[in-house]
C-alpha cells in the first residue's frame, strides 16, 4: 500500500490524549505504552500504518522494527486495512471441539474469503485467532470488539444480514449451564439451518 509520507500525524492534535497515555507510565517505562497508543491508532483507523508505525516508535524511542514487533505477537493489531466487520473466529482447542472449524468453512463459503482476506467492498474481513479466553461459551466469533458466544450456523447468518445492513446486533450473554438461546453446539453439518 501507498502511502503518503506526508500523513498528519495521528497524535498531533491530540497532545492531551497523547499525555493522558504516557502519563500513566514513570519516564524509566515510557515504552509500556506502546500498546495503548497502538489501540488509539488502530481503533481510529482499523490498522497500524508505517506511517503511524514511525510516529509511534519516534515518540517512544523506539524502532519501527520494535514496534512491529510487538504488534505481530498481537492478533489484535493489523498491519494492513480490515473490513469495517472484522469477523475473527477462536481457533484454539475447546472452541475446535465445539465446531470452530466448522464455523471457519461456513464463513469462507459464505464471504468467499479465506482467512486474512477482506473483501472488495471492504466491509467484511476474516481471520482465525488463538483463543479469546471464553473457553465456556465456544464456539466463539468476535466481531470488531464484540463477541458471540456459542455461535451456530442461524446465528452467523443472522450477524451477517445484520452486518450488510450496518447494524452490528448486541451479543446475547451465553454462559455454560444457562444457556438458552442457542441450545448446544452442533457438529458440523448438523447445525441449526
Ligand atoms: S478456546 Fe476459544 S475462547 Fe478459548
């Protein structure tokens, strides 16, 4: 991607929201707020550009390289442009028991993307990540910041009609043992029609 070097950059009219972070560190641990500003930049923008990337590492001393470093230990920060719905499926072991990947290939089917693409209208994009720490409710599909909790084939494509219409539904709260929403994951291909 292209981009110019002349970009504005991100914290410069935001000197009080710039101190506000770095204030919350003693001088000796200025860079411990690398992620914070990371999560303004990327929250605002849905991505981390080089440009924002440089900004960042010159107002913590730090290098780019470092920078990108941590945020490629992150799932949560992007490198390049996401959907406006980033659609991120849990891939580790109890959301897989309880039909993740199965979710994975209902969403590619459906999106016709595999995971790490975004689609041409830059509205949904797909990516599996290791686990969201809601182990109890697997499967699990986070959108943007949000979560939905054992998610069957109904549900995502109730999300998905929702998203095409830019509403992004609140997450009913499903908790092992009081679950009755969604009734138990199904295996694949038995799921909810
Ligand atoms: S394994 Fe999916 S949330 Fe923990």
């Amino acid at each position: 991607m292209i981009e110019l070097q002349t970009a504005r950059p991100f914290f410069e009219d935001k000197p009080e929201l710039l101190q506000e972070i770095l204030g919350r560190y003693p001088d000796y641990g200025r860079r411990s707020a690398l992620m914070p500003l990371l999560w303004e930049v990327q929250r605002a923008e849905r991505y981390v550009s080089e440009a924002r990337i440089a900004e960042i590492a010159d107002i913590l001393d730090l290098t780019a390289t470092e920078v990108r470093g941590v945020m490629s230990f992150y799932s949560t920060y992007h490198g390049e442009p996401v959907g406006r719905y980033h659609l991120q499926v849990c891939a580790t072991l109890s959301c897989k028991l309880a039909g993740a990947d199965q979710l994975t290939d209902y969403l590619e089917d459906t999106l016709g993307l595999v995971p790490g693409e975004t689609d041409a209208e830059g509205r949904f994009s797909l990516q599996k990540v290791e686990c969201l720490g809601s182990c109890t409710t697997a499967p699990v599909l986070q959108v943007n910041d949000t979560y939905y909790e054992r998610v069957g084939r109904a549900d995502v494509d109730a999300l998905l009609a929702a998203m095409k219409e830019d509403v992004l539904p609140e997450p009913a709260r499903v908790r092992a043992g009081d679950n009755e929403r969604y009734g138990p994951a199904a295996p694949a291909g038995e799921e909810d029609a």
